[in-house]
C-alpha cells in the first residue's frame, strides 16, 4: 500500500509523502517492523510519542500524531491528525480491507460474551459460516483460540477481520466494550447491527461516572451504526429506556426484546435445575422454547442474540428454535460437576455487582439446601464495587466466602478486608484454592455452589506475575477429593 492511499484519513497531499510504500500499522513501537507506519498514541500509563524514536529506529517510515506535538529530529515525516485514535482505526480498516459481509456488536455490563456467542451458534444453525469475537476469544469454522482483551486492538481486530472473511467467514458477532469504544478501537468495522444488553457498575476506575460509562456504550449506535441499522435492545433494564431514546435520535430501527419488549416480547418462563421453558412472543406467533440453560440472565442474553439474528436476516422460527441447542459460553453459570449427594458446582465469571446479583438470583429457584459463592474482588480496578459485592454475597447466599481473585499490585489481604466490611458473617479464605476446597466440603443435599469470578480465565495475577489458576480445574480437584 501506498500512503496515498490512506488519503482522508491523512494529510498526505504532499507529493513526496504520497508515493511512501507502507507495510503495515502499529501503535506499539516494540512490534514495529520496517516500513510501518507508527501511531503515537496518548495512554492513560504512557505517552506512544516517547517512543516515536524507537519506532523509526526499527523501521517506522512516517509517524501519526496529535496536533501540537514537537518530534523536531526525527528522520521520518510527521503526519499530524485531530484524533490519532480514530485515524489508527480507520486506517486499519483500509490496510486490512476485507471484513465478513454480516458484522454486528454487542455492548452492556454483563452479557457481551454470551450475546456474542449464542448469536454465532443461531447462524450457523442457520447455516451460516459464523464466528465470534470477545472476552473468551475467537471461535470461528476450525478455529478456537483464547483471548485476554474483549475488543482487540484495531490492527489485530482488522487483521482477524480480514482472515475471518479470506477464511469464508460471512457472519461476525463481537463485544464492544466500554474501553474498546470510547479509544475507537471498532471505527471503521462495518457494522450490520448493535444491541445492548443492560448498564450496572463497572470500571469506575476508567470512567468519572456512571453516566460517562453510558456515554460511552452509546457510541456503538450514535456513531458506528450506520443510518437505518438496526438496534437490538433489552428493554427490561433501567437503562433500556434512555438507551432507547439516544438510538431513535440517532436514526436507527430500535428493536426491544424483554418482558417489556416489542419484537421479541418474552410471555412466560418455568425454571428448572439446568434449563427453562420459554414462551416467546414475535410477530403474533407465540413460540414455545425449551433453553438449555439456568438462569433469568441467559434468557435475556438468548433473547438479543435471536433478535440480532433476525435483524440480519435469520427467518423468526428458525432463529427462535435455534435456541434450544445453545451452548453457553465458558465460565458463565458453567456446571463443572456435582457431589456425591447431588449438590451442582458451577463456575461463572460474575466479577462485578449487577453479574453476582444475576447469578445468585438464577440459582435460588432450584436450590432446595444452601447457596454457597465463593468470590473476590480484583486488585488496581474499581474500589468502590468491594463492599457493593460483599453486601451482594452475604444478602443472596447462605454462605459467602471470600478469598483473592487477581489482586495484582494491592496487597490481598486490604482486598478482602473491603469486601468483609459489608459482608457480616463471610468467611476469609485468602488462598483461592483453599477456599473452593473449603467450600466443597461443605456441600450437603440440595446445596449449590458458585465460584465466581474468572470464570474461563486460567491465571491469577498476582503483583506482575500471572500464575496458572484454573477454577474449573480446581472444582474438579476438590470434587475428587470429596469422592475418594
């Protein structure tokens, strides 16, 4: 590629810097290799224009930055833009070219990995050749790989873009989150449809406000949406309505799903152990649904993944019978096994207040003994959930134990010590494995038990080490142990 061709997202009306061969983009000067073009982006921890030097030293031919900035003795040319951020994305999309023909996003608190997933699995169901992109990583035809970001980076998210299309992908489900939508990493993906699933407190330590967090989310249907697209929305939150709201100003097909909503309108629902009958309402069709899986939460998530589905051209019957063959995501509400006396024990990645309230809440109507969570909260994150989620624990179970969960730089112990000042009755267990063999031990006829928190995760990040931890992993252990 040519940096002309990057033309209006650059300033490359200079005749010497149109002709500039580019072999690729990086914002990361550690990764740059000759002929790059380098993104000096401003970070919360770091300023990419230290590094712009680095950059040209491997290689970089030009450098991408902000207005204003002095890189007077560079050997390169400086290419200045309002929004590096932007102009990265966009020029990400260009480089990279190729995108699956049906691409939607899934924003909210909770529910993205699960949306994202049961979306992928009602188009191929629908034989479509489907992937899905987020927290859990990539599944796609003959490929399944982990990941650790739920929105990637824009080159890796175009990059894999282009190889799910060069791959024969048609259809892409992906998570937009927070972070992910406000430093522009989905600009320039082209985008068939959004939904959004629900807002509770999360990464109050990235964003000032609950509403700056809202803010944020809407950008999915007030700037990547195209006119007209339309816009999936659970319609049973109390942020549905000025979600609602922000995407009719914005000119999109607003579709509400939920007990409260209009195109997939959600009539009845039986609770069972391990699944739920349904009875869903579209288009004056009342349809009968039996989903495999527990939970209030999951039949919201199966209701906007079927409404995407639709949205995109999945005929209603086919999507909605579609739903009783899901499979839930890793680690959510994920049942590892059961003890000789019956009791189930699930994994789940509950790690914020409304998720824990949601997956406590969904195991009680079968829960005939005891509710067990064993949980804790992560270091260098939102402080202020700690006591919001110990309150949670101790109103919802029966037993709460808490114990570590990514304390990363903090010291461990003032983690916990938040969390069990509004947790009366808690049991401390600091070391994660001791705790889930604590509280398998415990476990009686018609008790149910919860660890929650990383659920698909396998590491625990203590200081600047991340070391192998795996709950699912650990369950089975102590359930073994219980057995012999």
């Amino acid at each position: 590629m040519k940096l002309e061709d990057l033309a209006g997202i650059l300033p490359v009306a200079d005749a010497a810097l149109s002709d500039l061969a580019v072999t690729g983009l990086s914002s990361d000067s550690r990764q740059v290799q000759p002929g790059n073009l380098f993104f000096a982006l401003a970070g919360s921890k770091a300023d990419g224009g230290a590094y712009a030097a680095d950059a040209v030293r491997r290689g970089a031919v030009a450098v991408v930055s902000g207005s204003g900035r002095d890189f007077s003795g560079l050997a390169v040319p400086v290419l200045a833009v309002e929004d590096p951020r932007l102009a990265l994305a966009l020029a990400a999309a260009r480089f990279f070219g190729a995108q699956p023909e049906t691409t939607v996003a899934v924003t909210g608190t909770s529910g993205k990995t699960s949306v994202a997933a049961f979306t992928r699995q009602i188009w191929q169901q629908a034989g479509f050749a489907a992937a899905s992109i987020g927290t859990t990583g990539v599944v796609a035809p003959g490929r399944n790989e982990y990941g650790s970001l739920t929105t990637p980076d824009p080159v890796a998210l175009h990059r894999l873009l282009a190889e799910l299309a060069g791959s024969g992908v048609t259809h892409a489900s992906m998570e937009a989150s927070s972070h992910g939508l406000d430093q522009r990493r989905l600009d320039g993906v082209r985008l068939k449809a959004g939904a959004f699933t629900n807002l509770g407190r999360d990464h109050m330590d990235y964003h000032p406000t609950v509403e700056d967090y809202h803010r944020a989310k809407l950008r999915l249907f007030d700037s990547l949406l195209p006119k007209g697209a339309p816009a999936v929305i659970f319609a049973d939150d109390p942020w549905s309505e000025p979600t609602v709201r922000a995407a009719r100003a914005a000119g999109l097909d607003v579709l509400t799903v939920g007990r409260h909503g209009s195109f997939l309108s959600l009539k009845r629902v039986e609770h069972e152990r391990h699944r739920q009958r349904a009875e869903i309402g579209a288009g004056g069709t009342l349809y009968e649904i039996d989903l495999p899986l527990a939970g209030d939460f999951q039949i919201s998530n199966a209701l906007v993944a079927a409404g995407l589905a639709i949205a995109t051209g999945t005929p209603v019957a086919k999507a909605l019978v579609a739903l009783e063959h899901l499979q839930g995501a890793p680690g959510r509400l994920d049942l590892v096994g059961t003890t000789a006396a019956g009791a189930p024990v699930y994994v789940d990645y509950a790690h914020k207040p409304d998720a824990l309230e949601n997956v406590l809440t969904a195991v009680r109507p079968f829960t005939t003994g005891r509710v067990v969570i064993v949980f804790g909260c992560g270091g260098d994150r939102d402080r202020g959930k700690r006591p919001i989620m110990g309150e949670i624990a101790t109103r919802l179970a029966d037993v709460a134990i808490v114990t570590d969960d990514n304390p990363r730089s903090e010291e461990p112990a003032s983690i916990r010590a938040a969390i069990m000042a509004a947790a009366p009755g808690a049991i401390e267990i600091g070391d994660r494995r001791e705790a889930i063999h604590a509280a398998v031990a415990m476990l009686g006829g018609g008790d149910t038990l919860i660890v929650a928190g990383k659920g698909h995760e396998e590491g625990q990040t203590i200081g600047a080490e991340t070391l192998h931890f795996s709950d699912h992993e650990e369950v089975r252990a102590a359930l073994k142990e219980r057995a012999a």
